[in-house]
C-alpha cells in the first residue's frame, strides 16, 4: 500500500506592509572603513609660490597627502620633530640654517622619515654632506615638475630617486678627496654649529649670549674654540666655512 505524499506548505516572505522595509539592498550597506596608506608629506620651501606649487603637486598625489610646510630651518626642526612626517621635501638654502644642519640636527630622531632633496645647489662639497647625511633622493629645480612628482612617488613607495646630474657629481665627490673642513663639520657639536650660524649673521658675542641665554664668557669661549678647530683666524674665514658647508644661505642674510 502506498504512503500518499504529504503537501509541504511553502512559507513565502511578506511583499507588503512595513516588514518589507527590513530587507535592505545590497547596494546600501554601509561602507567597511579602509585604513588610508597615504604618505604624509612635510615640505620646506621658503618661496611661497614654489611652495603652493609642490604643495598642490602632492595633494594630486594618489600615494600622498601634505601634512604641513615650513619656510626656514628652525621651523623645519620643529615641524618635523611635531608632524614625524613619511617623507621631507628640504631645500639646502635657506633663510636661518641650511637643509643640511636641519638633518643634522634631527639626528636619528625620524629614522622613518625618507628626505627628498629639491634644490638647485649640488656641488661636490653639497652633494657628499646630503650622501653621508643618507637622503633618499634629489631633484634639481631646474628640473621640470614632473621630475619632482617622480622623484616623490618614488620614495612614497619606498624607493630611491636621483637625477642623472645629481648621480654624475656623487661620483666626482667620490673620486675627489674631501677637504679638511668638510670632515670637520662632523667634529662641532650641535652648540658650535648653532653659535657659528650666528657669528656668520654677524651677531656678537653678547647678542649670542641673550639668544642661547648663557653667559657671555661662554659664547666667547664657543667662539675660540670654533675658530681652533676650524682652524680659520677671523670671522670672514668662519664665515666662509659655514656657507660652504650649507648652514646658512648668504643670499638670505
């Protein structure tokens, strides 16, 4: 004898009334926050208008976002020390301290930090002080603007960036021997550094003294012992020294 088959009841979803609004669209589910990967960017330009530009240049950027600008060294330590930037576009001339004693003065405070070089300055003496410094790259200004988005795309990706001029004085440097007051710079300590900037600006020891707030004996003694172990006699020599070493700018004092 056969079993007769039992109907099976379909239960169907309600179309009408207000349960109808609890079935949601695929569509509009809210969005899963992403983790942004963006390179913040702090850049050091004292030209304002150069400094909007590049500015805007990195926004375009999909890989970057500006995290802030600075016009001179002293700002660009603070900045850069406050924001703990991806990646630091620096000038080597500037008004107050020069890109390279903004370097030396962060120290190993920011080893994460990748530091692109954008100036027009590369001489030799320039060029084996950024080397030892360890940038990651270099643009000349003279170079078109895409060069300098090159160059920053590059270093947000973790990679290195160096112009074919900049490369070519990297190995005349290698090839000269450093002078003797290229190897000194590393002997100062960052109080000599800071009173030789300022004897270069053509500030006494007394106004030195107001400055740093130490006594003027001690600028005085900083000043004999810059002058002994630069080995220069007066403060045109000093003066020399630290132009050429890019702590100052010249065309900005």
């Amino acid at each position: 004898m056969k079993t007769p088959l039992r109907k099976i009841r379909i239960s169907r979803p309600h179309t009408e009334g207000p349960s109808k609004s609890k079935i949601a669209p695929l569509t509009s589910s809210p969005p899963v926050a992403q983790a942004t990967s963006k390179k913040r960017v702090l850049i050091v330009e004292d030209q304002a208008a150069i400094c909007e530009l590049v500015a805007e240049m990195v926004q375009h950027l999909p890989l970057c976002e500006v995290a802030g600008t600075a016009s001179d060294g002293t700002q660009a330590v603070e900045q850069a020390l406050r924001l703990r930037p991806d990646i630091l576009i620096l000038d080597v001339l500037m008004p107050g301290v020069g890109g390279i004693e903004v370097l030396r003065r962060l120290g190993r405070s920011l080893p994460d930090t990748r530091v692109l070089i954008f100036s027009a300055k590369q001489e030799p003496h320039i060029v084996r002080a950024l080397m030892q410094a360890g940038v990651h790259g270099f643009v000349n200004k003279s170079s078109p603007l895409s060069e300098l988005r090159k160059g920053v795309d590059a270093l947000a990706r973790g990679l290195a960036w160096f112009n074919e001029d900049f490369s070519r004085t990297v190995r005349q440097a290698l090839a000269s021997p450093a002078q003797h007051a290229d190897g000194v710079i590393d002997l100062l300590t960052p109080r000599e550094r800071e009173i030789a900037v300022l004897i270069a600006r053509s500030h006494s020891s007394k106004e030195i003294a107001g400055f740093l707030s130490i006594s003027i004996k001690t600028a005085e003694n900083h000043r004999a012992n810059l002058m002994r172990k630069l080995g220069v006699r007066d403060v045109a020599g000093l003066v020399r020294f630290v132009v050429r070493q890019g702590l100052v700018d010249p065309a900005a004092e």
